[in-house]
C-alpha cells in the first residue's frame, strides 16, 4: 500500500512554463520533505515542512504544506533545464518516512 | 556539519555470491539509519531502520538483512544474492531528537548478473 501518491508521474514542460506537483494522503504526518534526485545520485533534501498551512519558498519552488497535514504541494516557477530531475516527497511519521512514487520532470530547453 | 557515505557506488555479483554494503555518518551521535531501495526512476522502499546499537526494524521480507555494529555505521548484509537483489541501494540517516529530516548518502547501484 503506498502512503503518499505524488502526481503528476511524469511531466515534460518548456523552459519558462510554470508547473505543481502534488503529493496526498490519508495519513497526517508530523511534517513532510520534498526532494530532487539526479540520476545515479542520493535525494537531496529541498525543504521540510512542519506546521499545518506553512509556505515555504525556495528561489522559485514555492512549497506548501496542507491545513490537516495530510498533503502538500510543490510549485516552480519559471522552469529552468537545471530544474529537471525527480522530485520526491516524504512524509515523516515515528521513526519512520514514507516516500511517494516520485514525479519525474524534464525541462526542455 | 554532518556527512554520509557509502560504499562501495558501484557492484557487480555473481547470483548466489555474498553481500555487504556499508554506510557511516559523521558528525552527529546516535542517529537513526535508514536503508532503501529504489528502482529505476521510482521511490524508495524502506528495508531496515535502526533507533540505536543493535537495534535493526525489518520492513519487508526478503534476502537481505541489516546490523549495526557502531554507533555510525549500517551494514546492509546477504548471504546469496538473488537477480531480483539488483537495484539502486540508499542509506539515510536522521536526528535522533529532530527526526523530521533525513539526509541520504550517495548511494551504491548493485547489479547482481
């Protein structure tokens, strides 16, 4: 059973496109992480959201953590080609992190 | 400031041959580690989680098995190796009192033949 559904799965775009990616659940979590990944390499951390509501912004990633904390979203701006890889979401529960299926972004230049 | 590392990146098995991918932090104390795997292009699926020494969480029934000799260090362990064990393996780790983070390593590919 996955926790956490990211959608889209997929998303191709043209530079200088605006674009969200968006994570949900059933399940509150005392906070959530977004990542990026390139290929071959670990996650690397882009923000953690803790309060229910709270925006974070990141030069042009604007993240958002849902009222009930059961969801978030991730919305760039300006789409750039260094922007392209695979973003992750996670949702902190315990000890534990449950990771969503991932949305694999590809800016064209 | 604290660092993770793995090793070795890359591996390449016979079916049937021994595992042993290692993983250690530095820079913090009793962390809490993670193992994943992660298939092409995909999430993470957790496989083991340790709070402290000695104290290792199995989440998914499988081949492999996990230890935690030290404090920093994580081993992620087989005895045979199946085909199916390939893939793209990740060790985390996580503040013990701050557990609303984790920081991954740089990962190991593992392509058992």
């Amino acid at each position: 059973t996955q926790l956490l559904e990211q959608s889209p799965q997929f998303l191709s775009i043209q530079e200088g496109e605006n674009l969200t990616v968006y994570c949900n659940s059933s399940s509150v979590f005392s906070s959530l992480q977004w990542y990026r990944q390139e290929p071959g390499e670990g996650p690397v951390l882009l923000v953690t959201v803790v309060t229910g509501g709270e925006v974070k912004k990141l030069k042009r990633l604007t993240f958002q953590f849902g009222d009930a904390r059961k969801d978030s979203s991730l919305h760039i701006t300006a789409a750039q080609p260094g922007d392209t890889g695979l973003y992750l979401c996670a949702g902190a529960l315990g000890n534990q992190f449950y990771f969503g299926t991932g949305t694999s972004l590809t800016v064209i230049p | 400031s604290q660092t993770i590392h793995q090793w070795p990146a890359t591996l390449v098995q016979p079916v049937g041959s021994p595992l042993s991918l290692e993983c250690t932090v530095e820079g913090t104390s009793n962390p809490n580690l993670y193992w994943y795997r992660q298939a092409a292009g995909r999430g993470l699926q957790l496989l083991f989680y340790s709070v402290g020494i000695g104290q290792i969480s199995s989440e998914v029934p499988q081949n492999l098995s996990a230890s935690r000799p030290q404090d920093r260090q994580f081993i992620l362990s087989s005895k045979k190796l199946l085909l199916s064990d390939s893939g793209f393996y990740l060790c985390a780790w996580s503040g013990d009192k701050s557990q609303e983070t984790q920081y991954f390593g740089p990962g190991t590919r593992l392509l058992v033949l």
